[in-house]
C-alpha cells in the first residue's frame, strides 16, 4: 500500500447522554465520517487519502472535529455539508478551509 498523501481523522467518540464533556458522536461525528468515506469513494481517492475514525481529539466542546495530517490542521464543528469543501479545496487543491479551522486558542 502506498504511503498515503494526507490521513483525515475523524473523532467518533460517544459518551452517555448527560455527560458534562459532550461527544462528537453526539453532535453528528457518524454523519460526516460517512460523508467523508462517500465522497472519497466517488473521487477515488482511498489509496491517496487515509479515513480513520478515532477517539476523543480533545476540543469536544467545538465537535465534531476532523484532524488532518501532515499538516495537523484541525477543522471544529464540521457537518456533513462542509465536507466536500475539505476535500476539494484542502485535500486536492492544498487550500485549507479557513472559516472551518478550529480557533488558535483551541488548537
Ligand atoms: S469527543 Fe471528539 S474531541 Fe472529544
């Protein structure tokens, strides 16, 4: 398998309804971790761009968040909707979404 050109990570973590942190899971992680792997498929870009659900980034309170290397960038609050724009402008094009990166003193 080839080394791939950016690996997006996409928090999935859930916690109990109630819980004082709040969770990705719980503010519509799924949604985007399936947008992300439909919209890959359909430009066919699995062998360049890795798509790995992990736990807990940190920031929950600004979830759902997306964490994408090698640049480290961190996009908060992503929905289904701005997906593609991450993919196109970020992933193809090397243009970050700016409006969509988390806040400097968050990350
Ligand atoms: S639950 Fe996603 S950053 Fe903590």
């Amino acid at each position: 398998m080839p080394k791939p050109v950016h690996h997006v990570f996409v928090c999935s973590q859930s916690r109990p309804e109630g819980h004082p942190r709040g969770s990705c899971g719980a503010t519509g992680a799924g949604s985007v971790y399936e947008k992300f792997a439909e919209m890959l498929a359909a430009r066919q870009l699995l062998g360049q761009i890795a798509l790995t659900q992990t736990g807990c980034l940190g920031p929950c309170h600004v979830g759902p968040n997306v964490l994408v290397y090698p640049e480290g960038i961190l996009y908060s609050s992503v929905l289904a909707e701005d997906v593609a724009s991450i993919i196109d402008q970020h992933l193809i094009d090397g243009s970050p979404v700016t409006p969509k990166m988390a806040p400097a003193e968050i990350w």
